[in-house]
C-alpha cells in the first residue's frame, strides 16, 4: 500500500501507469526476473530503460532496488485502489444475462455514485446466463444479488433449514 500511495502522489501521466501496468500484466515473468538476485542491478536498470514509459522508471528502479521488483504487481492494484479512493471513483461489475440499455447503465450508476458518494463509476459488465433473470452488482465491497438464480438459492436454504 505504501508503494501504491508514493506512486499515487508522484501525479505521474496516466498513460504511462497504465502502459507500465498492462505491461505488468502482459509478462507476469517480469516481476520475478526484477525480482531475481542472479540478475544484476545494472540489468535490471537497462530492461527498465527499455521496457518501460521514461516518466515511471526511476520509480521502478527504486522499487527494485529495495528488493520489491517482485511485488510490482500488487502495487499497480494498490495504486489504483488510493487514486480512485482520491478522486471518488467507485469500479464496479455488473453480471446480467442480457446487457442493459444505456438508460439503464445510467440508471446503475447514479444509484451506485449515490450509494458510494463516489463522483464516477466505472462500469464493468458480464453477462452469465446461469442467473437465469435478473442481475448481480458487486461494488465498494459490497455485493446485491437480484437474480433470479440467487432467489432461487436463498429460497432454498430457508425450506431446507427446517
């Protein structure tokens, strides 16, 4: 969390955290070759030098340096978990058996700003036609199950409790 907070305050371009994060996610090896003390410092430096956006480097050096180029991964989640938190944003997921409009998108997410006081909400939506109706919104920790197959398993657990 420490990391994600620093790399939070740098108030780095947003382009570079996500081209250096998706390169994260791209090459999970990376992490354990940074991470690695067969390697040199100086060879790790110049695969940072070429891999990544200039504008992070020196924070992933550091990060390397302190023996932590194996955890990048988590910090990339910690950052993106204290930046939302600063600028109020809320990422939720949405799993529904057919898509919504997009008045009803917006209908999600204004419920959603108003009960997480968040200013934006990131909407991510999957469909899964198992929940047989309804739908399933997982947000701030918090999860409302309104499907069918949900209904169904609750309904189930109270008969067979008696």
């Amino acid at each position: 969390m420490r990391y994600g907070t620093v790399l939070c305050g740098l108030n780095l371009p947003e382009s570079s955290i996500q081209e250096a994060w998706e390169t994260i996610r791209a090459v999970p090896q990376l992490g354990k070759v940074l991470q690695s003390p067969v390697i040199s410092r100086e060879e790790k430096e110049r695969a940072i030098d070429r891999i990544f956006p200039k504008e992070i480097r020196n924070f992933i050096k550091t990060v390397c340096r302190h023996g932590n180029g194996g955890m990048l991964e988590e910090i990339f989640k910690a950052y993106r978990k204290v930046y939302n938190e600063k600028h109020r944003i809320v990422e939720a997921r949405l799993t529904c058996v057919t898509e919504p409009d997009e008045e009803q998108k917006a209908g999600i997410r204004n419920l959603l700003k108003e009960r997480c006081q968040a200013e934006t909400v990131i909407l991510e939506i999957k469909q899964d036609k198992s929940l047989i109706g309804g739908f399933v919104i997982e947000a701030a920790g918090q999860e409302t199950d309104c499907s069918l197959k949900g209904r169904l398993e609750r309904l189930e657990e109270k008969l067979t409790r008696r």
